[in-house]
C-alpha cells in the first residue's frame, strides 16, 4: 500500500469536501448575480484560526452548510440573499456572526473565544 498524497492526505484532515477556502473566487462567478459571505475567523488577539468549523445557519437558524477554515483562517459561502448566521467552533473557542447578504461579496468578520 502506498502512501497518500500531500494534496490527498491535507483533503482527508480537512475531513469534508468543500472547495480550497483561500483558492480565489472562479472567473465564472458573477457577483452581480451571485452572493458570497466570505471572512476570516480570528481570536480576539487578531490572530487567524486554521481549521475551525464555519457553519452555515439560514433565517430560521437551521444549519445549512459547513466548510473548514484555511490556514489563514479564510472561509466563504455562496448563499442566497437575505438574513444568515455565521458560526464557528474552533479549540480556541466558538463565535458566531448574522450578516444580512446582499449580491455580491458580503464580508463577515468572526472572532471565537469570547
């Protein structure tokens, strides 16, 4: 048996199969149609957080998407337009963030550890 990857071995530590959270946005993605919630999850200090769970919540706080934030604590949601929550569990704690996303790039700043 082989060993796997670098590429292959950092897919399976991010344990799901959401796109690269710091790869830039597509050529293909038209902002003026689409809506993206991007941020950064940091500690209060400032520092970013690689590798926490960024969830997804719609209006009604039902959990609707979940991604593991880059090593520089980047993450993004593509969303439809209206009320969501933003939330991160991380071990330097949790946070959480509402945003009301419009078309466009809706940047959404969370801090854990509070």
């Amino acid at each position: 048996m082989t060993a796997p990857s670098a590429a292959a071995a950092g897919a399976a530590a991010a344990g799901c199969a959401a796109p690269d959270q710091a790869a830039p946005l597509p050529a293909s993605v038209d902002l003026e149609k689409e809506t993206v919630i991007t941020g950064v999850v940091r500690v209060d200090s400032g520092d970013a957080v690689a590798g926490a769970y960024v969830r997804l919540l719609d209006g009604s706080g039902e959990f609707t998407a979940e991604v593991v934030s880059s090593p520089d604590g980047l993450f993004r949601f593509f969303a439809a337009p209206g009320p969501w929550t933003v939330r991160a569990l991380s071990r330097q704690g949790n946070g959480e963030a509402v945003v009301t996303a419009e078309r466009g790039i809706n940047e959404v700043p969370l801090v854990v550890g509070r």
